[in-house]
C-alpha cells in the first residue's frame, strides 16, 4: 500500500524493539514486489503443482473442521441433550455456549506458546476421545431401561463428552485451520485460495447441519462414532502434512514447500 514507514513500525513492534529486522523488511520487500508483477489470478493457475500442498493444506482443515460435526454438535444440542436425558436441556445448551467462548479466549495465547501443529493434533485426539465417550454412552443407554440407575450415569456422562468435545474444539479445530491457512499460502494466491478454502468450509457446514438431525434420527450413538472416526483422521492428517507455522516467517514458510 506504499505505507513503508508503518509496515517497519509494526514490525519492529511485532518483533521487539531490541530486534534487527533490517533482513525480514528486504525479504517482506521482495516478495511483495514479486507478488506485485501480476495483479490477477485464474483459477487455472491454482492446479500449478508447487501450489498442490499448500492448497490442500489449507482446505483440507477446513472441511475436516466441519466434517468433525461441531455445528451438528451446536446447532442440535438441545436435542442431544433431551437425547441423552438431560431434563433442562436448554439451560445445558446455554452451558455450552459459555465454555466454548471461555475456552476460544485461550486459543490464541496457547497458539503462541504450544504451536499450532501440536495445538491441532491434541485437539482432534480430545475431541476424537470425547466423541467417542458420548457415542459409547448413547449405544448402552439404548439397550437399558429408563429406570436403570446406570442410564442417569450415562445421561451425565454424554452431557461432559459433548462439553469436553466443545472445549477441544474451541482450543485448536476451530481457530487454528484459518491461522494455518492464512500463513502457509503464498501471497500471489491468497486471496483467490483463501475464497475457495472458505467457500469449501461454508458449504460442509451445510451439509454437516443438514444431514445432522437426520443422522440423530437414525442413531445418535452412530452419529457420534462417524464424527468421531473424522477427528481421528484429522490427527493423522495434521501429523503427516501439516507443518508448524510458530515463529516462522511467510518466506521461511513457503521454502519449507520447495
């Protein structure tokens, strides 16, 4: 944006004010100036092969952050929980809501500490975990009876998998794919990447949310172990391609893909 004097202030900020940031502003300089010999982007150009893993990186997470069933989980938890046998189920749902913006808050300061790989990986085996735990509990209470002692147990335990899913998804699958997504890019295709990666993510949220009730319909303890056996691949998709971004610059980053 011609804006040089504030591009180095914010840096040097960024960086720390006892940093030399003289080499990153040549290399932030160049590739800026590289990127800004062409203005426009075909979608031809995205199927270029030094961009075929980072593009499918960033799409990649973010369809598995919605095939993992959280809006499913949301959107439908008052009827889970009336599922489950939870009596207040409205109250529970509102529970819900509070831990997910409690636990966002700490999202990006673990980002910062933990790094993100690490931050995905312990997030989809939590999630993995409790989903789980709650397709478990749905598949015993649906051979017990209602008067069992041990359907009220369950009844709880569904109810802390789905909290306990919530919180995992909130410290690492929620915000972490859009993080990674906006740093492995190159800034050539970003915008046009970016669009796609969101469009991809937009429209499994769809199909997530319209096929959740339904699946809830057929069996809510097989509903459970789908998302669950999701969250699972996501662990070994971040474990195989995804690569640590903390404390990386954008051309540190991109070389890692040469």
């Amino acid at each position: 944006m011609g804006m040089t004097e504030e591009f180095e202030t914010s840096l040097q900020v960024l960086r720390g004010f006892d940093t030399d940031i003289s080499v990153e502003v040549n290399e932030i300089k160049r590739a800026v100036a590289s990127s800004n010999r062409r203005t426009t982007l075909r979608f031809a150009e995205l199927r270029q092969r030094r961009y075929w893993l980072p593009l499918m990186i960033g799409i990649g997470l973010l369809i598995l952050q919605q095939l993992s069933g959280i809006n499913g989980v949301l959107f439908y938890s008052s009827t889970i929980f009336r599922s489950a046998g939870i009596s207040s189920s409205d109250a529970a749902t509102f529970g819900v809501g509070a831990v997910q913006v409690l636990a966002t808050s700490l999202t990006l300061w673990l980002a910062d500490k933990s790094g993100r790989r690490l931050l995905l990986i312990i997030s989809s085996t939590a999630m993995a975990f409790s989903l789980s735990v709650v397709a478990i509990s749905f598949y015993i209470k649906a051979s017990i009876s209602e008067t069992s002692s041990l359907y009220g147990i369950l009844s709880t335990l569904s109810l802390v998998g789905v909290v306990a899913m919530v919180i995992a998804f909130s410290l690492g699958m929620g915000a972490m794919p859009w993080i990674i997504m906006s740093e492995i890019l190159p800034i050539n295709i970003k915008s046009l990447a970016g669009s796609v990666a969101t469009l991809a993510n937009w429209f499994f949220s769809w199909f997530v949310t319209l096929t959740a009730n339904m699946l809830l319909d057929w069996s809510s303890g097989a509903t459970f172990t789908i998302y669950a056996v999701v969250c699972a691949l996501t662990v070994g998709f971040v474990a195989i391609w995804v690569p640590e971004t903390k404390g990386k610059s954008i051309e540190e980053i991109q070389l890692s893909f040469r």
